[in-house]
C-alpha cells in the first residue's frame, strides 16, 4: 500500500476507537441483531471478491457458514435457545444476500476499494466478535465460576470461536476444485488460534476483576463496558492491519 495511505487509515481506526469509548455504554447496549448486518457483509463481500467466478449455491452455503459458525458452534457448547434470535438474524442475513446480488461485480468492488467503508464494515466486524466472544466468557465465569477449569475451558472455546471461520475456508477450499491446493493456507489457522488464546485470556482476566452477575446469555447480556471496550479496541486493532492488507488487493 502507498506511504500515505496508511496514516489515513490509522486515522480513521483512532476516530471510531475515540468514539466507541465515549458512547460504549449507549453502544453496547445495542441489541446485537443491529451489529448482525455489517458481520454478513464483511463476510459476503471478502469472499465474493476472493472468489467472484464462484456459483450462487458455493456462495451462500460458504457465507452462511461463515456469518452463522460462531454463532452456531456457541449455541452448540451452551445447549441456549436461540429460536427468536436465529430467526432474525437468518432474516437479515437472506435480506443482505438478495441485496448484493442486485450490485454488479464492479459496484462489489469500487465499494470496498473504498478506504472508509472498509474500516467501518472491517471495524463492526470486529466489535460484532468481541462482544460475542465476551458474552461466552462471562457464561463460562457465571456457569462454573472463576477457577482453572473455567479458565482452560473459556480459552479453548474462545479459541473455536476465534478459529471457525478460518476453517470453513480450509474445508472450502478443499472441497472446490477451482482452488489450487497449494493456495489453501492451512497455517492461516494457526493466527486464529493464537489470536484466540491471547483474546480469551485477556477477556477472562477482565471479567474475573468484575462483578459478573448471575445470568447469562451467549448472544448478549450485561457485562462491564470496559471488558466489551478492551476487547473491542484488540480486535479492531487487529482488523485493521487485515484491512490494510487487503487494501493491496486494489492495486
């Protein structure tokens, strides 16, 4: 990427980071059925872009996959009820998928060789998996209290949750005869996981120093802003550098 690019968007990560610590309380008070559309869209778009002569069925099992993974998996390991949630979301999901399917492969494309639309949908996408990833480890907290069970128990989920969408690429790729196996990038899994331990630790270590209630909820619920905050501002950052990476993709 060009030198003067790059601080352009350093800047913009600072600004959405200033204002998510001033309006966090009103922020992640939101029901995350509103943070739902710009977790989609990151994934609808970066893969369609990866993989644009891909047929309509391969796109949306890959997609769906990819928006509903974590979600699912999470559900899965707590046994929760998500009937009306899910419901929403998958509306919102079909609701995406039609809308894209309207834009040309060159709209898809102008929009996000677009510097500030990508660090928004890039940084939701960020916000959308700490407070999932949150969420999960102050069920584990609330379920078996703070110990070293717990704690073993809240990485490896965290890091499952961290590696999903990774590996729907992996099974992805190869089960499509149109990616070269040497393109499938395996050890990409291995960031994933890392980035899950050192997250879901620093999540426990927060919510461990916090009140952290007696009910609980894998999708959303009341924990302290500031473990939501930190973990947010992780992944952001984190987000960030992929979408200057991608960025070169426009070149």
């Amino acid at each position: 990427m060009e030198g003067g690019k790059k601080p352009q968007i350093y800047f913009s990560i600072s600004a959405f980071i200033v204002l998510l610590c001033i309006f966090q309380e009103e922020f992640f008070m939101l029901p995350i059925e509103s943070l739902f559309p710009g977790h989609a869209i990151y994934y609808i778009i970066t893969f369609v872009l990866r993989y644009p002569n891909s047929h309509q069925i391969r796109r949306i099992l890959v997609t769906f996959s990819l928006s509903f993974g974590e979600v699912i998996l999470t559900s899965l390991i707590f046994g929760a009820d998500l009937h009306r949630s899910f419901t929403i979301l998958i509306t919102e999901f079909v609701v995406i998928y039609i809308a894209h399917t309207l834009l040309s492969p060159r709209e898809i494309y102008e929009s996000f060789k677009n510097k500030a639309f990508r660090t928004v949908v890039f940084n939701l996408e960020a916000i959308w998996r700490a407070i999932l990833l949150v969420s999960a480890m102050h069920s584990v907290i609330t379920i078996h209290k703070l110990s070293q069970y717990s704690i073993v128990l809240g990485v490896l989920i965290g890091v499952m949750k961290m590696a999903t969408a990774a590996i729907v690429h992996v099974i992805d790729g190869f089960l499509c005869v149109d990616v070269p196996v040497r393109e499938i990038e395996v050890s990409g899994v291995g960031i994933y996981f890392r980035n899950g331990i050192i997250v879901s630790t620093l999540s426990l270590i927060l919510l461990s120093i916090s009140e952290t209630g007696t009910s609980y909820d894998i999708l959303y619920e009341t924990t302290p802003d500031y473990a939501k905050l930190i973990t947010s501002i992780y992944f952001m950052l984190w987000y960030t550098h992929d979408s200057i990476e991608y960025g070169s993709f426009f070149k």
